[in-house]
C-alpha cells in the first residue's frame, strides 16, 4: 500500500493543472486497488489542502457513489446477494437514516460501498439517492482531508513523538484473554 500511495503522490505532484482531475479518478479507481476511502481524503488534505482537497474529495466520492449505484442496479443477483449479507450484518430490521450513514461514514472500518447499498435501500429515486449520498460524503470529506492538512503542517519530530505516543494506547487495547483448547491444556498422555 506505501508502494501505491508514494506512487500515486508523485503523478498527483507533478500534474499541474490535472492533478485535480488525477485525484478525482483516483477516487473512481480506490476501489480497484482496495485503498480506503479515508488514505485518498487525507492525502487530498496533503495535496491540496484543506478547502480544495475537500472539494475535490466530495466530487470524488460522490462520483464513486453514483457509478456504484449504476453498477449494482445493473446486477440485480449481485445487488440481492449484497443486501442478503447487509441483513446477516445488520439485522432484518435494521434500517439506518441518511443521518446515521453520516456517522457511520466516519468510522474507517466500516465498508464504504456496503453503507451505499443501505441508502439505496431507504432512497426512492436515483435523484434521492445522489442527494443523499453527497449529504452523506460531506463530512467524511471535511474531516479526513483537514486531518491530511493537519499532518502535512508538522514536523516529523512531532511527527515522531504523535507516533511514539501512541504506542502506550495500543499495548492498552491489546487482548488481554488466551484461549487455550481442552486438548492442549489437558494433554493426552499415550
């Protein structure tokens, strides 16, 4: 993935006048090369900042919204198997609002597509759907990319010291559970 991203910041670098457009088919592309939606905002943020590189972002995502949606509508045994497996995730009754996809949409973990296919299920029209989903992508966009600007401003010795201060909180979060098979614990003697 560092390959990618190094790769895909020298093109964006040195595309002048493109490289808006650049960026913006990476977007189209992310789900090619399984990339998060949040590395591309945040390097938006460290490209362009946090204004443009937010723009730029929201058409982009928005634009990969509207082709998913081209994309499954076009599969209909695809799109049924998909939301099957949303019920598997979510429940049978678990219908969520454009203002829940909107938070849901920050958490990185969390599928970008798999959140489209839940507004395709609550929206009526095409024109619902985009609506709702550039609704939905706003704030993605807004926060990872002023994250990226925020990183592109620091030095690498804070940096550095962000990075080691981290290190305490994962050692924190670890599994503090082993789990041991009957066998292994109580082993057969032959």
């Amino acid at each position: 993935m560092e390959g990618y991203s190094t790769y895909i910041l020298a093109i964006i670098e040195t595309g002048g006048l493109l490289a808006p457009l650049l960026f913006i088919s990476f977007h189209l592309l992310r789900p090619l090369f399984f990339l998060p939606v949040v590395f591309i905002c945040i390097t938006g943020g460290i490209m362009f900042g946090a204004v443009a590189g937010t723009l730029y972002s929201i058409i982009g995502i928005t634009l990969s919204s509207v082709i998913f949606y081209g994309i499954i509508r076009w599969m209909p045994k695809t799109f049924q198997r998909l939301v099957n497996l949303k019920k598997k995730i979510i429940g049978k009754h678990g219908e969520l609002t454009t203002s829940q996809i909107t938070v849901l949409r920050l958490i990185p973990f969390i599928h970008f597509h798999l959140l489209s296919l839940c507004l395709i299920e609550i929206s009526t029209s095409f024109r619902d759907y985009t609506k709702a989903s550039l609704i939905s992508n706003i704030p993605l966009a807004f926060v990872y990319t002023s994250i990226g600007q925020w990183i592109a401003t620091l030095s690498p010795i804070y940096i550095s010291a962000f990075l080691l201060a981290l290190l305490p909180l994962l050692y924190a979060l670890r599994r503090k559970e082993v789990i041991i098979k009957w066998q292994d614990f109580f082993q057969v003697s032959t």
